[in-house]
C-alpha cells in the first residue's frame, strides 16, 4: 500500500522540517510506502527553500510551489492532485495535526473506510473562537443541504476513489468541508485533543473566518434565496394588515395624519432588508461569474523535478 501525505504551506519555514521528521519518525514501523507532497502556497520567507532542501534529502518528498498564495483551498487542490498513493492524508505544516495519529487513520483504512476524519476537540480555543464556531455548525447545518461537524476540519484520510470524487468536482469556490461532505462514502470520525500551534503563526483573521462562514452557508444550496423570499412573503403579509387597519380606523374615526416613527421605521427596516436580500442575490451573481471564467484553481511555478536554479539562489 501507499500512502501520500499532504501539507499546505503558506509561511512555514519553522515547521516544514519538523514536519517532514514527525511524520517520517511516526511511519516508520509501518509496511506503507510514504510520499509526503508540500504545496508551498506562494510563502515570502524561506519555506520554498526548505522544501527544495528537503527534496533533495530525502527522494519520498515531492513538492510543488505555486506562483502566488492562492489559499488554503487551492493549495491542498494541488496537493491532491499531485498524491499518488491508495490513501491520502491532508495534514497542516504547523503540528496541530498530529502526525502520531496516522497509524491509526491507516489502521481505519484498512478496515474498509474511504474517510477517516480527525476530529479535534476544542480545548485551549479562545472562548469566542469556540462560540463562533458552535454558533456557526448550528446555523449552517440548519441551513445546508450537507452535514458539517465542528472540529471536522481538513485533517483527513482519503481513499484513492475518495480522492478521485472530490477531483472530479470541478467548481472553482471550494468550500472542502462541505465537498468532503458532499461526496459520501464510508466515513469514521474519532477525536483527538487539540494541539497548539508549533511555530509561525495562524493565517486566519476574524475577517478571514467571517468570510469562510460566509462561502459555508452559500456554497451547498439556494437556501438563504428562499429565505430572502419567505422575509419578503412574511412582510408583506404585515403590511398588508397594518394597511387595512389603517384604513379602516380612518374610514372609522375620520382622517388622521400622526405616523412619522411608523414611517420612518418602516423606511428604514425595509431598505435595510433589500440591501441585505440584493447583497445575497449578489453573492451568488458573483459566484457565478467566477464558475463561468473556468479559470484554473492554481498556478504552479516550480516542483522538485524543475528545480534548476542552485537551492536559496531565489525565493
Ligand atoms: N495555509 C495555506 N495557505 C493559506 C493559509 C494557510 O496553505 O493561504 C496552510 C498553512 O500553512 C497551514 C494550514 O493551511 O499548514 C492551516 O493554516 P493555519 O495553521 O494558519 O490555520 P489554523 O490552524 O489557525 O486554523
Ligand atoms: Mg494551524
């Protein structure tokens, strides 16, 4: 059997090397053949340097080095297509991933399974971190047509045919959580408990992670459009009996004039819910301009087989 693990790097240079001895010192008692694929996602320190070091060490390194950082998403799109092996890993640069665990996910495999997911716990989260999160899967599950878990992330086995599905899945907004989701087959979770980060430091932003929670809810259905409808449906309803009363009372008691918070409120609070419904409908507008271009996921600038020029000559 062989295994293909995959690291997307943005800015690793402090871990790439730990890296590559964790998971060499946790495979090494087992009968897989290994071949570990980096993806440096377009990093400006020294992790293209490293990954040409490591490459040229040990010949069970591949890498391929994109031309500018593309994210997270594209990175490991690469890496994917890259892996070789009947199992593949996804697994981060910086540790949190635990290495010693991929005895265990093969040991899964091997039991017939084409998913194994790594749960991890939250332990030593901020506290608001935490929150989001949970807030988020509750509202996301809710609204999706697939299911996420928290904690679910991107670490991962896949089998061969696991690995060919979500390839096969074309979109340009890749959402991973929700194509892992999407593509089925035998799946097992376990926990594992949280780990911190050793060295550099996270790439993501209470905007970066706004964003991502965005494209969850948008990616997998058309749901927050009938949304949209169902608060347009519910309002006119009201205004149509708020009307009538108001007609009826002045039929009733004679012409009367007072309602200036009425209409301001009214002003105010429907124009918002048109923004935000054009701003929903905008979004998926917008998605469909980005589908339509078909332009590739990723540019790939150098891998350990073009390696001309002499290693730390050029980032
Ligand atoms: N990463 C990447 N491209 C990016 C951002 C992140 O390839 O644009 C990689 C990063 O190098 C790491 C993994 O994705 O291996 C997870 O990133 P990070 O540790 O910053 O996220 P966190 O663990 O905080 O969720
Ligand atoms: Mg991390």
């Amino acid at each position: 059997m062989r295994l293909s693990v995959v690291v997307p790097c943005f800015n690793e240079e402090a871990s790439v090397e730990r890296l590559h001895a964790a998971v060499t010192a946790a495979t090494s008692a087992l009968t897989a053949e290994i071949e570990v694929v980096f993806v440096d996602d377009g990093s400006d320190d020294g992790t293209l340097v490293a990954l040409r070091g490591l490459a040229a060490r040990d010949a069970t390194v591949k890498y391929t080095s994109l031309s500018r950082n593309f994210g997270k998403e594209a990175a490991m799109l690469a890496g994917l297509e890259r892996a070789s092996g009947d199992a593949v890993v996804i697994m981060d640069a910086d540790l949190q991933h635990p290495p010693h665990l991929l005895p265990r996910m093969i040991e899964l495999f091997e039991q017939g399974y084409d998913q194994v997911i790594a749960v991890r716990d939250r332990r030593g989260d901020r506290f608001f971190r935490t929150l989001a999160s949970r807030t988020f899967y509750r509202m996301v599950n809710r609204l999706v047509d697939v299911q996420l878990t928290d904690g679910a992330g991107d670490f991962r086995l896949l089998s061969r045919r696991a690995v060919d599905a979500v390839l096969s899945l074309p979109e340009y907004n890749r959402f991973s959580k929700g194509l892992y989701s999407w593509i089925g087959f035998n799946t097992i979770a376990f926990a594992y408990t949280n780990e911190a980060r050793q060295g550099g430091q996270s790439k993501w932003t209470v905007g970066k992670l706004f964003n991502y929670a965005l494209d969850g809810l948008l990616s997998f259905n058309n749901r927050p459009l009938r949304l949209a409808i169902y608060a347009g449906l519910t309002l006119t309803v009201l205004a149509v009996a708020y009307m009538t009363w108001v007609v009826v009372s002045a039929l009733v008691r004679g012409i009367d004039m007072p309602g200036y918070t009425t209409i301001i409120v009214s002003v105010i609070g429907l124009g918002g819910i048109q923004m935000m419904i054009l701003g929903i409908i905008g979004e998926y507008i917008g998605r469909l301009y980005y589908e339509t271009k078909r332009r590739p996921h990723y540019l790939a600038k150098e891998t350990e087989a073009t390696t001309v020029r002499p290693p730390s000559a050029r980032r």
